[in-house]
C-alpha cells in the first residue's frame, strides 16, 4: 500500500518522516523519464533499422531493384534488336543488292541524325537522366535505321519483281530437245553449204528430224511470222524486251502469228528444211540490240532428257499463248 512512499530518519527529531517532492520535482522527474525513455525509444528504432530496414525503406529498395532490372532488360532488347537489323543489312549487301545489281546504301543515310541535344531536354534533371537519354537516342537510332531498312526491302522485292520478268523474258533454254546435236554454230564459215562462199554464221544449227517441235526459249512478242525471202524460209522472230530477240529459221509449220504474247515453253512451230537450207535442220539467233550473240551461252547444254522433258511439261502446264 505504502510501496510508493519514501521516507527519511530525521536525527534531531529521532523518527521517520515522508518525503514529499515539491510540484516542480516532480514535473522535472516526469521529463528526465521521458526523456531518457524517449532516447531508448530512438536508440532501438535506429538499431532495428540498420539491421533491417524500414517496411517504406525495404519497399523503395524493392522498387529500385525492380527498376535496375527494367532498365537492363530494355538495354538488353535494344541490343538485340540492333543486332537484328545489322543481320537484316548484311543480308541484303551481301546476297540481294549484287544479285539484283542494286548499289548499297549508304553509311551517313542509314546513321542520319536526330538534331541537337535540346531533343531530349524533357528526361534531364530527372532520376537516371543520363540513362535515360542514352535508351531515348538508341531507340532513335533503332527506328531510323527500321524505316531505312523497311524502304530497302521494298526497294528490294520491287526490283526483284523486276528480275523475275527480265528472267522469264531471257532466252534461257534450248529450243528444241537436247536428245538432238548441235550442228555448226556462231562462227566463220569459209564455204557456205549451199551457197559455196565464205560467210559468218551467226546463230547456232540444230540437227533434228524434219517436224522437230521447237519451243519459245522466252516470254516475249512474236515481231516477225512467216516467209523470210533473205534465206531462213519459214522464220519466227521473238522480241522479248530488254534488247533482245530471238530468230527460228527454216521451219517446216509456223503455230504463232505476229503480235501474239508467248512464254517460254510454249510450241512456236516445227522444224523443216525450207529456206537456203542444205538439210532439215532448225536454225537459232540471238540478237542483242542489234548485235549478233552466241546461243551457246545463253541455255544450259548440259541438261538430261529427261530434265529438259520435264522442264518442258511444267512449262506447258502453265497459261499459253495470250
């Protein structure tokens, strides 16, 4: 009951007696309480945060970390995707542009810049600026160099749409069935077998049977159908575009008249022996805006039957003559 109570002996009176505080003891004993539980209070708050952190602290660090991994995530993607286009560049210097004979773009227009440096005053002052700008102007960079290489690749398969009509308009086969010889070809004759006088011979002679099928070697226009009065007899003569055109001489049947569309393959006549012509055989020319070539490099002499009968038949199953 008295627990709380202090007392002292007083000697000159011989007993105990209370010991009462004065009311601004007390109010100072209160604060020195308060006080130095105040300062255990920090003492411990500070302790238990440098061991463990704040529930505020752990979460911002959590956010900081996850922000870390953001922005290297995002380097990692752009890395990537500057490595996608370099491949998509090399590919197309190295297999495209020089088998299209397309000239390469150049190094300042794929790099073109983006203007000054105000470009990205809106990111400075803030957390990261500097890595920030830095993900800003790759990103730039990474879509100047998407829209640069989107319009080469359109410029591409424009041009390779191009290729595929020269290549179908090229004579590029032989134009009768590679089972039969080669007879005299592009070279300087010093008896002319009918004729009996020196004479060039600017085509390539193709010994087959009377009636052999020849074949368009190209897509093209048939320029020329009928009698040729200056020696090839019955003659077709083919304008395929680009410079070039294609004569058949000394044919037996003529299937195709003047101004009709044919692609290669198709069955233009059949061989004969009409004409100043020694013997059935079919007489092939190219020329090259003007200028006589040899046939021999233009179709692959080295085919099989076979190969050449199966060529043919994929070549008919498509649409004839327009």
């Amino acid at each position: 009951m008295f627990k709380n109570r202090k007392y002292i002996f007083d000697v000159t009176e011989l007993q105990y007696k209370r010991v009462r505080l004065s009311f601004g003891m007390k109010v100072m004993r209160t604060l020195v309480w308060f006080a130095l539980s105040l300062l255990i209070t920090v003492v411990y708050v500070m302790i238990f945060r440098n061991l463990f952190g704040s529930p505020k602290e752990k979460l911002l660090s959590q956010q900081v970390e996850n922000l870390r991994l953001q922005y290297s995530l995002v380097g990692r993607q752009l890395d990537n995707s500057m490595e996608t286009l370099k491949s998509f560049r090399m590919s197309e210097d190295i297999r495209y542009r020089p088998i299209l004979d397309m000239d390469t773009i150049p190094e300042s227009y794929r790099k073109a810049g983006y203007g000054g440096v105000d470009r990205y005053r809106d990111l400075a002052g803030l957390i990261n600026s500097d890595l920030l700008i830095s993900y800003r102007s790759r990103i730039d960079v990474i879509k100047n160099m998407a829209t640069v290489q989107k319009e080469s690749f359109k410029a591409i398969y424009e041009q390779a749409g191009e290729w595929r009509i020269e290549m179908d308009h090229q004579p590029m086969i032989s134009p009768v069935d590679v089972q039969y010889r080669l007879g005299d070809g592009f070279r300087f004759r010093e008896v002319h077998p009918v004729l009996g006088t020196p004479r060039m011979h600017y085509g390539q002679d193709f010994s087959v049977p009377y009636a052999t099928e020849v074949y368009a070697t190209g897509n093209g226009t048939v320029i020329e159908s009928g009698w040729n009065s200056m020696g090839f007899g019955n003659f077709i003569v083919i304008d395929h575009g680009y410079g070039l055109r294609t004569t058949y001489g000394h044919l037996s049947q003529i299937n195709v008249s003047k101004g009709l569309n044919v692609k290669r393959g198709d069955l233009i006549g059949l061989s004969g022996n009409t004409g100043t012509s020694s013997g059935p055989h079919l007489h092939y020319q190219i020329d090259l805006f003007g200028q006589h070539k040899n046939p021999i490099n233009f179709f692959n002499n080295d085919m099989t039957v076979e190969e050449y009968n199966e060529m043919i038949q994929v070549l008919a199953s498509r649409t004839k003559f327009r």
